[in-house]
C-alpha cells in the first residue's frame, strides 16, 4: 500500500465530511476543510471534534479555508444538494486539476454537473451509509457503528488508505447499479417518513400498502435504467431497520430546513420519464412533501 500521506479536501465538513475529515488527518493526512467564515475560522483553532462508539473520542487538527486555492489529491463533496451550486463556488476548477472527486450526495443528477464543470478531474460516484451529526462547527456526533464508503472506480490504493483510517470502503464496477441501490431504498423512506411525519415502524406497519406500491414503481424504474433492483430486496432491509429511524429529510422537514425533495424524488420522476415508466403514487408524494416546506404547511 502507498503510505505517503494524501493531501484531502473536504467541501461542507458537517456530519458525513467531518466524521471523513476527522479519520482521514488522525491517520496522518492533510486535510482542508471548506466552508463559509465562521466555521472556517472554527475548525483552525478547535479542530474536528468527534464523539463516536465505534472510533472514540478524539480531537483531530485540519486546516479551513474559504476557498480551494492548491491542488490536492483528492475532495469529498458533502454538502446537501440544496446548496450545491454555492459550494462549489469554493472549488475552482483551475486549482482542482486533475484530483479525485467524490460526491457523497442523494440522487442521481450531481454526476453530470460535477463532470461538466471538473473535465480534468475524476469525479467518482460514491455513497455513504452512516449516521453522524454536526451537533455545532467542528463537533460531529457519530452515532452507527459502522461507516462504509462504496465507490464506483478503480482507487484501490486510495481506498486502501481510507480503510486504514478506518472507513469501510467497498470499491464496485457498475456505477448505475450502485447509485440506484441507495436510491431505491432512500427515495421511499425520505418520502414517506416526510410526508406522514412518522418513523420507519409506522410507515411499514400503518401504511404498508402505499410503501409497497412506492417500491414496485421505483424499482421498475431502477431496472429500466439499468440496475438489478427488486421490490423484495428493498423491502427486506426495510423491515429489519430500527422501528425509530426516521429519515434525514424528516429531520430537515421537522427543523425547517430545505428539504432535498427534487434530488431524491425529483431524480425518480426524471429518470421514470426518460425510461417511459409511469409513477403516479411517487409523484404525488414528492407534490405533497414539496408543500411541506412552506411553514403553514
């Protein structure tokens, strides 16, 4: 394994960047955190502070900045994709060069920009199952015990140097499959979840009916584009997760904040349009959970 230590971005150090960013300059790597003034100038003096069962508690030093202003070896892309656009503006495309780029973000539609405005750099599809909080600037709060990265490129020694940061990092081939994977179980539990204000034990028991109708229009979707995924597949990992779990979006909704209802839906409906595969219950889903920013809602 290549032992030189990488030089990392990180753009939007909050929950999933932060826990990454943490890990990765415990072992040894530079990592830039960027991110608006105030948390910038946070992260240089106190750090990456990370509570977590599975890593410990620790402290790890970085470097923040506003603005990517020297090549680096690699950059995770962990913001919410609600405000996508404005942090890219943090990454010229000039100072980027030829680096990895690794978007952690929900959906479908991020690839195509990132590798329009990055045409020298290799923009690697990836995903993230883990639970981790920003809880205030530079304080992560890990909560699962386990993070696993997936990829879909041939980075076998990068991802070597993140296991050994301790990322569980699983490299695939099939960057469609991989992608619709994630979506096809996340698209029904943030609608759901969302729309009915409910946990995972009362959609699945309460409104089983609509989930199960939800699974088979999305999934016939994901096969029309290309993936291998089936309603019984999804349905069985949503029977085994906890009956508490609510999803991301239902904690965005519950806050006030911008829900990523066009990423993760919206991407649902485009591809279901461009495959010729209708989805009425799912577009009335992300109709209503789209009402549901407004605060009289």
């Amino acid at each position: 394994m290549n032992t030189t230590p990488l030089t990392v971005a990180v753009l939007g150090p909050g929950g999933v960047g932060g826990l990454i960013g943490a890990l990765l300059a415990r072992d040894g790597h530079r990592v830039i955190c960027l991110a608006g003034e105030a948390t910038a100038a946070a992260l240089s003096q106190g750090g990456l502070r990370v509570e977590s069962a599975q890593y410990g508690d620790f402290t790890a030093a970085v470097e923040a900045d506003t603005r990517l202003r020297e090549a680096v070896d690699a950059v995770f892309v962990t913001v919410k994709q609600t405000s996508l656009d404005e942090a890219l503006d943090r990454v010229p495309a000039p100072a980027l060069g030829n680096a990895v780029v690794i978007p952690l973000l929900n959906g479908l539609d991020h690839l195509g920009l990132l590798r329009d405005r990055y045409p020298s750099a290799e923009v690697a599809a990836g995903t993230i199952r883990v639970e981790a909080t920003r809880t205030a600037p530079g304080r992560i709060n890990h909560t699962s015990p386990f993070a696993n990265l997936e990829l879909a490129a041939s980075l076998d020694e990068f991802a070597e140097q993140l296991r050994h940061a301790g990322l569980d990092v699983t490299l695939r081939s099939d960057e469609t499959a991989m992608l619709w994977d994630k979506l096809a179980f996340l698209a029904p539990l943030a609608l759901l979840t969302t729309r009915h204000r409910a946990d995972v034990g009362t959609i699945r028991s309460d409104r089983r009916p609509e989930l199960l109708t939800v699974l088979d229009e999305i999934t016939a979707v994901a096969q029309a584009a290309g993936a291998p995924v089936t309603t019984e597949t999804v349905l069985s990992f949503f029977d085994r997760v906890p009956d508490t779990m609510k999803s991301s979006m239902q904690r965005d909704a519950e806050a006030g904040r911008p829900l990523e209802v066009d990423a993760i839906g919206g991407a649902i409906l485009r591809a279901g349009a461009a495959h010729h595969v209708e989805t009425p219950v799912t577009a009335r889903l992300v109709a209503e959970v789209a009402r549901l920013t407004t605060p009289e809602a």
